[in-house]
C-alpha cells in the first residue's frame, strides 16, 4: 500500500520483486514505475506490472504489542507484534491463531504447525470484511506440541446458501471437492447461490476429487461479492472414512 498527501493506492504487482523483496520495509519511499488499473470488485485502485526504481528507509513505526482481541480490534495497517497464540489450524497460504477464545488469520506465511505456541509480527489488515494479519516479518515459535482443543462444529450443509459470521466460527459441511490447480472447490448439495473453497490444504488431497468429503474447519471469509465461503481445514474426510 502506498501513501501521499494526494491519497493511497495499491501495488498489486511487482516484476523485479526478487531484487527488492529484501529491502522494501514500512514506512520507508519508494518510487516505482508501472501501469494504472481500477480494480472494481473491490472498487480499488492499483498499479499492476511495477518496476521498483529506488527505495530509502523511513524511521519506521511503533510495533504495538498486543493480545489477538487487541489485534481484531486495532486500526488498519497498525504494525503488531500478537501472541502468543496457539496454531489452530494451518494451510499453504496462512495459518490460524487462539488466544483466550479470539481467533485471527495470518495470511501468507506457512511455516508452522498446527500445536505451535507462536508470537508474530505483522501488519493488521482485513479481507472480505473480516480482520486478519498481512506482511508478516516474524514468526517466533515458542513451544512446539501443544495440545489443541475444538469446540463442537456447527454444521451449516442445509444452511449453505444463507450463512453468515463476522467471527472465525468452526463449521462443518458436506460438498463434492474439485481441485483445478491451487484452487479446492465444494458444491454443497442443495446450495444454488454459494460454493465452499478451501485455503490450499498442506496435505495432498488428489484422490478424493470428485467425490463427496465433510469438512471441518473454520469459516475464514466470503470471496467473490459473496459467492464463495472460504474456510481453513482441520479435518477432510471422504464418505466412509
């Protein structure tokens, strides 16, 4: 995300990344050079294809320090340091944190496991709505094996089409899965307006596609203007076992 005095824009895209990845840092300027793009689903406005031509760090701002209720409820793009939590639930893309009940999705690190005692840094974003962790810098693990504890699923089969949470409720269904690439779609029967989408799974689930699994795992957010209902997996299990 960058800002000026004349507003804020989106960098989607970064062609040279490989040779910036490791200096950009917030809080710092930087100028770069790409192409203008609206994005209107989420009524956005992006620079795609970016050329980063210079980059000078910035004093950099205060890591608040803070519990995952703290982290929910802090302003957009605040840099916290949350923890520690236990690793509820983890996936290729991200992973899922508890502490004392309040539940947060850090988004693009997967280098925990599920039982992990973890402190990260990160920034406070939001996707669909719902808060979670973006631009992760740390992730300490503190314990290893924790023992993790699920509350009693609610199964939302038969209310597909009309559920909704702003929380990361723990959800139960029933859908036939179709992978095609990085993406794990569920038509859950009787459902017409909403599909079920998984945040790429660790474990390889190629040998039930195409067929009917029940899934466990938290809702994570509606994508799509609502038509897709993404949750984090805990548990895939094909009819009979």
């Amino acid at each position: 995300d960058l800002t000026d005095e004349s507003g804020a824009i989106y960098v989607y895209s970064v062609a040279n990344k490989d040779e910036w990845s490791s200096k950009i840092k917030n809080g710092g300027t930087v100028t770069l050079a790409g192409k203008y793009d609206y994005y209107a689903s989420k009524e956005q406005h992006e620079v795609v294809n970016a050329y980063i031509l210079s980059f000078v760090e910035g004093q950099g701002g205060t890591v608040q320090e803070v519990s995952v209720a703290g982290a929910i409820a802090a302003e957009k793009d605040a840099e916290l340091k949350v923890g520690p939590a236990l690793v509820v639930a983890a996936a290729s893309a991200g992973f899922l944190i508890e502490q004392d009940g309040a539940r947060l999705y850090v988004y693009g690190s997967n280098t925990v496991a599920v039982g992990d005692n973890v402190t990260v840094t990160a920034t406070r974003g939001e996707y669909g709505g719902v808060a979670q962790l973006t631009n992760v810098t740390d992730v300490t693990v503190n314990s290893k094996g924790n023992t993790v504890s699920y509350p009693t699923a609610k199964d939302i089969t038969s209310t597909f089409d009309s559920y909704s949470s702003d929380t990361r409720e723990y959800v139960t269904f029933k859908g036939t899965l179709n992978i095609s690439g990085n993406y794990f779609n569920l038509n859950v029967e009787g459902a017409t307006a909403v599909t079920g989408a998984l945040v790429k799974p660790n474990e390889d689930l190629s040998s039930l596609n195409g067929k009917v699994v029940t899934v466990t795992g938290y809702f994570l957010y509606f994508a799509s203007n609502g038509k897709y209902l993404y949750v984090i997996a805990t548990e895939i299990k094909g009819e009979g076992g």
